[in-house]
C-alpha cells in the first residue's frame, strides 16, 4: 500500500483497509470487556451461595450454643467477631462498587466501562495514593490483621491463605519492577476489569469466613472424641442408703463405649480389683459408713497411643436412717420432649407402693413410667410423687424441662454438611435426615426437597432421590461447583402428627 503514486481508487482502498483493522480492534476491545462482565456476574452468583452455606453454618452453631452454651459459646463468639469483620469489608467494597457503576444506565452494559477514569481519580493523586486509596489498604489490613488475632496460632493454614489473599505488599511487574499494590492492581485498568477485581475480594471474604467456621467446628469435634473430654459418673443404685447398708452402684462414662475398658482404676485410695473394671462400666461396692454425707474419689486410667490419660471420679452420696425425699430421674436426660415417648424411673427408696401423677404420665411396670409432653404447651411439667412409710406420708414433686426435637441435619448417601462427591454418585443417592447427638433413636422420612446448581435454576424434587429434571441439571453442573440441597421437608417416619423443625441443608462439591 506504500511507495509511488498513488491513484484515487488506490488511496480510497488502503483508507478501507485501516477502517477495517480499526473495526477489528474495537470488537475485539468489546469481546474482552464483556468477558470480564461474564465473569463479575459469575463470581456474585458464587458469593450468594458462600453467603447461604455461612448462614447456614451459624445458625447450625447457633442451635449447639442453645444445646451446650459451655462448650460452643467461645466459638460462636469468635465466628462473630469473624463475621463482623467480613461484614465490614464486604459492605465497604459494595458501596464502592455501586458508586463506580453509579453514572451507568445499565450496570451490565460492559462494552462501555473501557475507562478507568473513576478509580484513577479516587484511589490516586499525583504524590502518590488519595485518602480514599489509604482508606482501602487501611480496610484490607484491617481485615486480615483482625481475623488472625481471632485465630491465634491454632489454625495456620487458614492464617497464611489470608496472609496471601489480602496481602498488599509490593508486586513484581512483566518487567521486574517492584511496583505498589494498588497501582499494580487498579491503575488505568478498565472500570469492569476493577469491578471484577473487587467482586473477586468480596469472594476471598465470605471464602475466609466460610473456612474460618468448617476449621473451628471440625476441631470440636475432633476434641469431642478424644477420652480428655470423657467424664467419670458415679452412678449409685439408689441415691440415698441406710445406715450400716452396703454401698452399692457403678462407675460409667459421660459418653459411654462398651469397647471401652480401663486397665486401672483407682477408689478412695484403693485400688479396684481386674474383675470390677467390666467393658464401658466399673462395678462399685463397699460399705456405706454412717449417716451423713459421704465422697467418693478416685481416677480412671486409660491408654490411649503411647500416653495415659487420667480422668478424675468426684463424686456425693447420702446415708440417711430412713427415706424422707422422693427419688426422680429422667432415664434419658435432665429434660423431657416433645414428639416422643420419654421412659422415666420414679421411686421412693424403701416405699413399695407409690403413686406418681403429671400431665402425660403414664405407669408400665414397677418404677418404670413413659411420658408424652407434646401436647403440653408449658415449658416445664411437674412430676408429684407420694408414697405412706410406717404410716407417714411421703410427698415429693421435681419440674423437668420440656424441649423440642432439635433440628434435623440434611444427609446426603448418609453424609451431612459440606461433602465432596462426584455426579453420578450424587445423581444415583438419597437425600434424608437425621438428628445427631439426639438420645432418641428415631427415623425420619424425607418428603421432598431443592436442588441449586450454580448458574441453573432451583429444582423442586418430590422425594428422596433427583428426579429425572434434576439429573439433567446435574450433568451441566461442573467439577468444583458447590451444589446445594436445601428446603428438605422431613417427618417423623412413626407417622406421628409432631412438626419437626426445619432442616439444615447440605453443601456438595463436586469432584467431576
């Protein structure tokens, strides 16, 4: 197109020409715009669900506080604190997100965000970054530095994942210059490209967060298995004893195994016989002493690996010269619930006959009872015993707690909480329900449930297994995304007309 004269006709051609590479270069322009677009919008859709599965988490941390205050408050408090800081820095990078788009007719027309003029003029200066751009680093190292003193030592993977997500340290450019962070990451770069980058931080966030809370309750529960955490019970035969009577009842574990068995156990400053130390109990019996109150002391002793573990045995019982008090215990818990049959043990050491009353008691045999409180709308019942000793009335009554059915978890192939399976695996399994840690062995029965697989819409299923349009949304679904199966509708499978609470969804990660 170069060199010599040039015709008219010839000069008109290589001025079409240049149009045309011109034109070329500005869809192009476009294409990659719009790309970033795509991906800014894939990303916010990501971080609805990292936000559904951190709600679900503290909720179900919620419902063990409720549970057991003693053992799962300090955690709740740390996820808290955790999820206070998220909050801040997630709601800092919305509103700047929302100020960069503002002068926008349509916040998804990306072929027009080819400027960086916001970020330029907010985040810099010609000395160097504006107050808003000290405010954003200020933000970050907040962040970061506030969940690691949460953390402490006790969970350095988490620390140096957000020692390397939320670092602003110096980055090396193409060309081996150490370059500031946010001029590396901010400066003259296309408003959606900016727009993608922080979308990307908010999704680092809820990530923190969302490992934050599976690291702190998976060490529960791993420290809930280990035999430090077991408690030594002494359970007497009866919990008041006549003078110059033999002492008698057994020893067993707060969380008791009958493949558990003690090589040594130490009574009172003596040690117990081979025979008593029985598989998940210890046999106990001596005289009672005298009348008064009387301690009992001593420890287990267990191996576990190459270490012992010691676990103290405290306990207090009475010697009384004749009964005076009613003795009342829930064979289950210190509670009662709602939706099923409670067995109680009701008796008045050395009273034969008894009468026991109280809303939705009823007698089986001896000193067994069950009770049924669900259609008892109070929050305690009183159970009043009576019972005539040498003509001498005896009367007692003891008020237990009436509870719920805890919630149920979502199961998936008998799995709950965040699992990893592939599809066809979760394709061909069941959804179910269960009640963990519950003293009840009852079964439930799923009725139906959702299905949500990233970027697809949510499947209603009629059942316990995906029916044929879930499957199909399944087989689009991929490798990585995070499937969600939540508004699992559960009943009590004894066909009982008892409302369980709702279920806690299931997270599965699909590793094909």
């Amino acid at each position: 197109m170069a060199g010599g004269k040039q015709t008219a006709r010839q000069k008109m051609i290589n001025l079409m020409y240049l149009i045309f590479i011109a034109m070329l270069a500005l869809n192009m322009s476009k294409e990659v715009l719009s790309a970033f677009g795509l991906m800014n919008e894939k990303l916010t859709e990501s971080n609805v669900s990292t936000d559904a599965r951190n709600a679900a988490f503290m909720e179900g941390l919620n419902e063990k506080v409720s549970e057991q205050p003693e053992k799962y408050k300090p955690l709740r408090d740390k996820a808290v604190k955790v999820e206070a800081l998220a909050k801040d820095l997630n709601g800092y990078i919305s509103n700047l997100k929302a100020d960069m788009t503002k002068g926008l007719e349509d916040p998804k027309q990306y072929e027009v965000m080819d400027k960086g003029d916001y970020l330029d003029n907010h985040f810099f200066t010609p000395a160097g970054p504006s107050a808003a751009g000290n405010e954003f680093l200020s933000k970050i190292e907040g962040f970061k530095s506030g969940v690691n003193a949460i953390l402490g030592d006790g969970y350095p993977e988490i620390t140096d994942g957000i020692g390397k997500d939320f670092s602003v340290d110096k980055v090396e450019n193409k060309d081996g210059i150490k370059q500031d962070w946010l001029d590396y990451h901010y400066k003259g770069f296309p408003l959606v490209a900016s727009l993608t980058k922080l979308t990307q931080m908010q999704a680092d966030v809820k990530k923190t967060e969302n490992e934050v809370l599976s690291a702190m309750l998976s060490g529960q529960l791993k420290s809930e298995v280990s035999l430090s955490n077991f408690e030594a019970i002494v359970v007497p035969e009866k919990t008041a004893f006549f003078s110059n009577e033999q002492f008698k009842g057994k020893i067993i574990l707060g969380k008791k195994d009958k493949t558990l068995k003690a090589f040594k156990v130490t009574v009172n400053g003596r040690d117990l016989k081979p025979e008593s130390m029985q598989e998940g109990q210890t046999i106990l019996s001596f005289p009672a002493g005298g009348v008064g109150q009387r301690t009992i002391k001593g420890e287990f002793q267990f191996k576990e690996g190459d270490s012992i573990i010691k676990i103290p045995i405290k306990s207090e019982y009475a010697v009384i010269p004749k009964p005076n008090s009613a003795v009342i215990s829930a064979d289950k818990m210190n509670v009662v619930y709602r939706g099923v049959v409670n067995p109680m043990t009701i008796s008045i050491p050395g009273v034969p006959n008894i009468t026991a009353s109280a809303p939705g008691l009823s007698k089986k045999s001896g000193s067994s009872y069950n009770m049924n409180v669900t259609t008892v709308k109070s929050r305690e019942v009183s159970i009043n015993v009576s019972g005539t000793l040498n003509g001498q009335k005896i009367s007692d009554s003891k008020k237990f707690r009436i509870k719920d059915i805890p919630r149920p978890v979502g199961t998936v192939r008998g799995e709950d909480g965040a699992i990893k399976m592939t599809k066809a695996s979760l394709s061909n399994s069941s959804v179910g329900a269960i009640l963990p840690d519950f003293d009840f062995n009852l079964k439930l029965r799923v009725s139906g449930f959702k299905i949500k697989i990233p970027g697809q819409p949510t499947v209603r299923v009629s059942g316990n297994k995906l029916n044929s349009r879930a499957k199909s949304a399944l087989k689009r679904a991929k490798r990585g995304e995070s499937v969600q199966i939540f508004d699992i509708n559960a009943k009590l499978a004894s066909g009982s007309a008892y409302r369980v609470k709702k279920v806690s969804p299931v997270i599965v990660e699909l590793t094909n």
